[in-house]
C-alpha cells in the first residue's frame, strides 16, 4: 500500500472555519469593536491546530499574539487562564485583603504578580475581574492589537469565566481578538451561558468544528477522491481528523503513529489509581458493558465503580449508549490505545474475570469467546465447547472468525480424541476455504476426511461436497470429480441422505467451469432427492443445475422453462436459505446468461455477490463477480463491468484461484476495449492469454476473443482474425459451443474487410460465405435472437464483400432490431454503424445522419466509447469530399506514430520496425492499430497506398468493419 502524505494545515481542509477566524485576524488592523470567538469542537476535531494556525497568521502580521491552555489541575486558581497572558505588571489597586506579590507560586495557586490565594467561595473578585477587563483592553490599545488564544477553556477557573462573561456583557471599541476553543460536553453550566448570552447579544460569535467531510478526509489523507481506502478510513474515524490520521498510519505503518497515540492518550495519563483501573477494565471487556460487570473485571466495589465511571463520562472518555444501561468508549481507537496500555499478564486474568462473570449471566458463545481465546494460556475444560459452539453461530457470517476460533478449540483438544479432533478440523477446513484460503482449506479436508469414520454419512457427504468445489476453484476438475465420484459410489443409489443433493449439484458447478456436464439421469435424480426431503435450496441449485445442462445440451426451450422454475424457487427464498450455497444462484445466472436472459442473470448474480459478501464466502466471491462482470460488459456496461472485474481479479489473485484470475482479466480487456483503451486492453488480453492457455482450461478461448475484439475495434482485421483462427480453427469447433456464433460473425467481417485490401487473400474462396451459413445453423438449432442476429450480421457482411451494399443493409437492420431484442447495445450499435456505411455508399446522407443519431445515443447511453471513430469514418463520407487530404488526416498521428507509419509504408515488417526503433514488437503493433483507427483504414496495404499518395486527395479505401461492414 502506498503511503499517505503528510498531512496539510488544517486551514486548507476545514476552509470555512479557518475564513472565519483569519477575517477576524485582519479586521484588527483597523478600527472595530472587540472580537470574542468561541470555537466548538469534541475531542480530536483539530481545535488546538487551528488555534495554532490563528497565532502564526497573527505573529506574520505583526500583531501581539498571546495564548494559553487550561488544565484540570488549574481549576481552583482564580484568573490561572488569563493572569499570566499580561504585561508582569501588578495591579494598581486589589481587594483589601490581597497578599503581597511574592506570596503565591504560580505553579500552585494564582499568578505571582497578581499574589491571589486559591480560589474561594466566599471572596470577592468583582472588582478584581473588572480591572483585569480594562487591563486587557487597554493592553490590546497599547499594542495597536492583541490576540488572545485561550484552548480547553472547559478547564477555566470560575474567576476567568467571569472575566469573559464581562468582555462578552459590553461591545467595546478595541482592537482585540479573543478566541475560546472549548469541548461543549465537558464545559460547565456557567461557560456555557456565558458564551450563549454573549451569542444573543452580538458580542459572541460561534465557530463550530463538524466532523470532517469525505472530501475534507481526502485533502486530510492526501489520497485522491475515488480512493478505495478513503471510504472506509472516513467513515471507521467518524470524520474526527486525529482518529482518521491514527487509522491511516495504522493501515500503511502497521501501527498508530507515536505522536497520534500520545495525543489520543493525552487524558489518560492523568487519571487517578481506581478511574485507570475501571478504563483498562472497560478496554477488556470492548464496547458494550454495565457497570456490574466493569466492577467484577476491576475487582472493585460498586460504589468505587460508579464514582469513577461518572468522571469518565463527564470527561467524555467514556459514554452511556442510548435506551441502554450500558457504555462504550468515545472511539474504537481509544479503546485499543488503552488496552495495550495496560500490561499483557493483567489481560489474561482480566479476560477470564470476564469470562466467567458473562457465563454465570448467561451470555452467548460468541459474547465468550472473545474473552476466552484473550485467556487460552489458562484454558478450562469448558473452553473448547464454548469455542466450537461460538464458531458454528458465526460461520456463514463471520468465517474468519470462526476459522480464529476453531484453531483454539484444535490446539486444546487431546491428540488422543481422533473424532472431536476430525470434527472441529472438518469445521476449520470449511471455515478456511469460506475466506479463500483454498489450498490450506483444501489440504485440512482430506486429512479430515480421513479421521471421519465411515458411518458419519451426513458430515462426510457435506465435506467431500465442499472439497470437490475446492479443488474445482483451484482448478483440479478431474481431482474433484474423483471425490465426488468415489462419494457417490461408497454410498449407492438406495436411501440417500439429503446432503446428497449437494454432491449431485457441486458436479454441475464443475460442468460450468469445464464444460462437462452431468448426464440427464444424474440431473433428474437429484431433483427427486431434492424433493423427497422437502429441501427447498436444494430444489432450487437443482432445477439451475437442468436448465444449465439443458442449455449446454442445446435445448434452449427446455431450459427456459425449468429455469423459469428455478427463478420463481430461488425468488422466494430468503438470504438466510441461501446464505449455505450462494454458488446455486451462480448457476442460475450462468444458465439464464446462456439461454439469452442476460437482466435476470445479471439480477441473480447481484444476489449472490451481495449474499457472498453478507456471509464471508469469499471462496465464491470471486467467480458471482466475474459473472457479474460479464453480463454487464455484454449488455453494455463496460464501465461497471471493467469495475466488477477488477475486484474478481483481485480477490481470485488473493486465494489463488488461477482459472477465475484469467477470466476476470480478460473481461476487464473487453471492457477497455469497448470503452476505447486499445492498448490497455491489447495488454490485458495478452495477459489473460498467459494465464489461461498454459492451464487447459475450457474457457481459456474468452482470453483470445477479447484481444479479437479489441483488434476489431483499434480497425486491425488482420490479427483479429489470426487469433479467432489459432483459438478456434477454421471452422470455429474448438471454441465452447455458445461463443461460436460470435466468433463466426467477427470472422465473416474480419475477412471481408482483408478481402477488399490485400494482394492474397486472407482465406480460401468461398470462406466467408461457409462462415455466414455455419452462423444461420447455429441460429436455427438455438433459435435465440442474439444468435440470429450474429447470424444476420455475418451474412451482411459476405453480402458487403460481394458488392452488394443495398442487400447488406436490409441484414444489418434485421440484425440490429434483434440486437435490441436481445438487449445486446454495443452489437446493436455496431449493426446500425454498419448499415449506415452501407447507407452512405447508396448516397442517403438524410438516412445516415439518422442512424447515426441513434448510434450516438446508445453509445452515449452505455458508454461505447471505441465506435467513435468509425461513426466519424461514415460521417466523412456524406460530408464533403470524399476523403479528406491525406496531410490533414496525418496530422492526427503522434510523432511516434507517423514514424511508424512510414516505415511500414516502405514495405517494412512488425520485427523489422521493432528493431529499428528498438521497441517491442506488440508495441509496434499497438501503434498500427491506432495509427489504422485514426486514419480510417484497415490494412498495412492501404496504409501503403496512403502514404505513397501523400499531397494528393485519397481515394475512398475500405475502411470500416464495425461488425464486419466495408465500405468500398
């Protein structure tokens, strides 16, 4: 993590309050009345930095600056806030009983000069108070201005207070300035009328310190505002800036800062024995507590008890919680200053006081716990039923915890209880693996799994489940099909148990990563099982578990309808119900994704992310995400689904789930591509590529799709095809299933475009239209309208390439309605772009600018950034000329760029420029494809065309594919 800065001045943060009190400042160069500021602010809030802020602008300004801070110990010493800020001069006169100046010591009573005894009841000091005001002010008009800072005035002797109340009864022309920064909690009765009356008459003005705002924490931090810490360090410190900073060096150090920690401990310091005692005891004991308890922890008496808990909270160290008899103290971080203030042995004993004083009032498992694992090192019999029991309360929604627990409960468990041991490592195991530590989950399961006697069917059952889905995050398919397998065997077919149902639907989680899917009988078995035990969760993964066996099967009508079963189920379940398997709404999703009901997979796959994050299975997390990820790029959303991805990326990279990491990069590759960040998504596809086909996986092919489309959008035919012919073959086979028709569409277009520009041509005859015809089978066995659509757009294509623009633009338009159908924007923005090329070779420039419209309102709407430069392409070609200058056009390339460019005009290869330039061969290649966006061509053949006619006007080229149409 990187460092957060050294924090500004509090004046460029808290901007308004600091106007406040720097005009205050420069009105003293003139004539006025005397100023009096109270500034209101709770412990932390930056009051004595702004105080200190105030004097240095004062001192610049050549103005007398004078200030103090109260302390308790100075209560009882009249004027002890004020005397000592005035000229060492004694009065001329005093009350008739004043002692001789050199009878007090400053450090114990009032001022030396002034000779006062400690403050007393039945004394008079009116007239005292009277001339000390006039010496104030006359002291401001002797110095032609005066300043006087006086901080935790809440610790004001009677006599000072006084002493403001007279400045505050009276407007006086003076050039003084006096500002009072006070806590309003801890003030007393009479400062605050003081202060309250002077509002009322004008003569008081009132400066408050709110807590700190997300952007104040941010300019506070030095992080920018879209920081992902900022939220969590804002919100966590309460917008008090002395705690947000704490927590921020806490996060990058390791540890609060030593200069925060002693000023957040400032008062602690000066408790008494019994109030240290009692806020040590409140630290152990956390957030929540009366004062019983806090009495048994400190092994004091009630009374004691409450004496000292009535100092704490007036001094705000400590506050009564709301419609409660309890307390907590003011901030979380004062708490844990104080806890590891106090020493580790008294902790221990401390803990188990607790402990024991909680059991006997019948507090929950988890209400124990806390203290227990605190005191392990004196571990009772009863500690480790406590500790299981706690983990198991808490292990959908807390799994680190419970996982924190269960190590206790195995360390203090016998060697010799071989089932107690299993069990509780069974629990760990499960407990890992929910927050992603997958491999040590992994390896706890099946030394477990050995400890399980045979005839512990249900808990066996239920483990090997959750191993076998283990095994497949890490991708080891074949590992965990084994388990399952063996499972499945070592119990039959007769009397199943209901956890059953769970092995049955972990296989169809592996059919989706891997693309084998469990065979009809195993599907309708275990939707029986599911309903004989009136197992609704069940029910519900098991019906996903048909409609996606069903889609992957082809028959997209028999899934719609189970699915739609499934939905209604899963509908009417509560989080809690699915708070077990969040991983059966991912099947949902996955099977609604692939049967074209992209709103309902992209809702279920919301559910289950917020479900996952509820409950701690962050084992899951990370592919509900990339499925969520997904179904936002392909419907449009490529800026929410780059987001979603990038935290997939995150989280699979973290618990080392390799398969789900590569996924998740190459879908953050495609959602740069479509919002036109060729170069970062070339680097991500490649990146992907990586990860993904050095693992065998069954949909490694998304990485090389993603590079595809981002060459398709950067106007780089050529190597678009290239990869969907490495990845896929001629005839596209050896891609999975539901991303052929796709991948057929790009191919027909990609070829086209190369077909109208190169010397070779890029396939064999007759190529492009196999390719179109290959997509209508597809469509016709699916029957889904974005398969149709795909299929539309290829045949327009081959239409395009043979010439025929006019037929071309009928397929493009059917193909765009059924884009829209299907709620595919960015196809459907990329059909429309293509018939208005089509449009504009026929010369209907009234119907291009309509399309057109309707392009720039979807890409607007959804963020489709790439297709930009080829709406302009087809504006060029109704706009004037038919091309503009080729010196115009070169003029939008980078130097680099035109560099490029004209070298590979000259005939040059990728690896030739590369070594010329001496940089690399993909960023050569990164260059050409943008160099061919701005430029409007499609080819290094037409690149060469154009650079050899430079000075002359350019012929019309063939550049635009958008789904494949070229203008010709």
């Amino acid at each position: 993590m990187a460092k957060i800065r050294r924090a500004p001045e509090i004046h460029l943060v808290r901007r308004a309050e600091a106007a406040e009190l720097w005009t205050a400042v420069d009105r003293l160069g003139g004539r006025g009345p005397a100023q009096l500021i109270e500034v209101v602010a709770e412990p932390g809030m930056g009051k004595t930095r702004l105080l200190a802020e105030v004097a240095s602008r004062a001192a610049t300004r050549g103005l007398t600056v004078l200030s103090r801070r109260c302390t308790e110990k100075g209560r009882d010493a009249p004027v002890r806030a004020l005397a000592h800020l005035l000229p060492d001069e004694g009065p001329a006169t005093g009350p008739a009983d004043a002692a001789p100046p050199e009878r007090q010591d400053p450090a114990v009573g009032a001022p030396d000069h002034w000779g006062w005894p400690a403050e007393t009841p039945d004394r008079d000091y009116a007239p005292f108070v009277r001339l000390l005001a006039d010496r104030v002010i006359s002291s401001a008009r002797d110095q032609n201005g005066l300043v006087i800072l006086l901080d935790d005035f809440q610790w004001a002797d009677n006599t000072s207070i006084e002493l403001i109340e007279q400045l505050a009864q009276h407007r006086v022309e003076a050039p003084l300035l006096v500002v009072i920064a006070q806590r309003p909690l801890q003030a007393s009765a009479r400062l605050r009328g003081a202060l309250a009356h002077g509002f009322e008459l004008g003569t008081v003005r009132r400066v408050e310190l709110p807590p700190l705002t997300s952007a104040q924490s941010a300019a506070l931090l030095g992080l920018p505002a879209d920081d992902h810490r900022l939220g969590e360090l804002h919100e966590e410190s309460q917008g008090t800036p002395l705690y947000l900073l704490a927590l921020a060096g806490m996060r990058s150090q390791g540890d609060v800062p030593e200069q925060l920690a002693t000023l957040i401990l400032d008062e602690i310091g000066r408790l008494g024995p019994c109030e240290s005692l009692i806020v040590a005891a409140a630290a152990v004991l956390g957030e929540d507590w009366d004062m019983e308890t806090l009495a048994a922890v400190a092994e004091t008496d009630l009374d004691r008890t409450h004496a000292a808990l009535a100092n704490l909270t007036h001094r705000d160290l400590l506050r009564p919680m709301e419609r409660s008899s309890s307390f907590s103290f003011r901030h979380p971080i004062v708490r844990q200053l104080v806890y590891r203030r106090s020493g580790q042995g008294w902790h221990v004993g401390a803990h188990r006081r607790a402990a024991t004083f909680l059991a006997g009032r019948g507090a929950s498992a988890g209400r124990l716990a806390i203290h227990i694992e605190r005191c392990i090192a004196r571990a009772t019999p009863g500690d480790r039923k406590i500790l299981r029991r706690a983990a198991e309360d808490v292990l959908f929604q807390d799994p680190a915890t419970a996982a924190r627990w269960l190590r206790l409960a195995v360390r203090i468990t016998p060697e010799d209880e071989d089932l107690e041991r299993g069990g509780l490592m069974l629990m760990l195991a499960r407990a890992l693996g929910l927050t992603g530590r997958l491999r040590e989950s992994r390896d706890l399961l099946h030394e477990a799994l050995r400890l399980l006697p045979e005839d512990s069917i249900g808990p066996r059952v239920d483990t090997v489940a959750f191993c076998a889905l283990i095994e497949c995050l890490l991708g080891n398919y074949t590992e965990a099909r084994a388990l399952l397998a063996g499972e499945f065997s070592r119990l039959g077919t007769d009397d199943l148990p209901r956890e059953a149902t769970a092995l049955l639907i972990e296989h169809g989680v592996i059919g989706a990563l891997d693309g084998d899917v469990p065979s009809c009988d195993l599907v309708n078995l275990t939707k029986r099982l599911a309903r004989e035990h009136r197992d609704l969760v069940a029910e519900a993964g098991a019906l996903a578990l048909s409609g996606l066996c069903d889609a992957f099967n082809g028959d997209i009508e028999g899934a719609v309808g189970v699915l739609a079963d499934s939905a209604a189920l899963t509908n009417r379940l509560a989080d809690t119900d699915l708070a077990t398997h969040p991983e059966y709404l991912g099947v949902l999703a996955w099977a609604e994704a692939l049967t074209g009901r992209f709103g309902d997979a992209r809702r279920h796959f919301q559910r289950g992310v917020a479900i996952a994050r509820k409950y701690g299975h962050v084992h899951v997390l990370s592919v509900l995400l990339l499925g969520a990820a997904m179904t936002h790029v392909v419907t449009g959303r490529p800026t929410e689904g780059g987001r979603l991805a990038a935290e997939a990326r995150e989280i699979a990279e973290r618990i080392n789930a390799v398969h789900p990491q590569g996924l998740s990069i190459a879908v953050q590759a495609l959602s740069a591509a479509w919002r036109d960040e060729g170069e970062e998504a070339v680097r991500l596809g490649e990146q992907a590529e990586e990860i993904l086909h050095g693992h065998d996986f069954y949909w490694g092919a998304f990485a090389s799709m993603a590079l595809a489309t981002a060459a398709r959008l950067g106007g780089d035919p050529r190597r678009c095809l290239t990869l969907l012919l490495d990845v896929g073959g001629l005839d596209q086979r050896d891609l999975p299933a539901v991303l052929r028709s796709s991948s057929l569409e790009t191919l027909t277009g990609a070829a086209a475009a190369l077909g109208g520009h190169d010397a070779e041509p890029a396939v064999p005859p007759g190529q492009v239209e196999a390719w179109a015809r290959q997509a209508e089978q597809i469509a016709d066995a699916v029957g889904l309208p974005a398969h149709r659509a795909f299929a539309l757009a290829a045949r327009g294509h081959a239409a395009r390439a043979e010439g025929d623009a006019r037929g071309a633009r009928h397929l493009y338009e059917r193909a765009a309605q059924l884009f829209c159908v299907a709620g595919l924007p960015h196809a459907q923005a990329l059909a429309l772009t293509a018939k208005a090329a089509c449009l504009a070779a026929d010369g209907r420039p009234g119907e291009v600018k309509a399309t057109l419209a309707l392009v720039d309102e979807l890409a607007r709407r959804n963020g489709i950034r790439a297709i930009d430069p080829q709406v302009r392409g087809v504006r060029l070609r109704v706009s004037g000329p038919p091309a503009a200058p080729v010196d115009e056009r070169l003029t939008l390339l980078t130097a680099r760029e035109r560099e490029i460019a004209e070298l590979a005009g000259m005939g040059k290869r990728t690896r030739e420029i590369a070594e010329e330039l001496s940089l690399s061969p993909r960023t050569i290649d990164v260059h050409l494809s943008r160099t061919y966006r701005k430029l409007g061509i499609g080819s290094r053949a037409a690149l060469a065309r154009l650079m050899a006619a430079s000075g002359r006007a350019a012929q019309p080229e063939g550049d635009l594919w958008t789904t494949g149409a070229i203008a010709h």
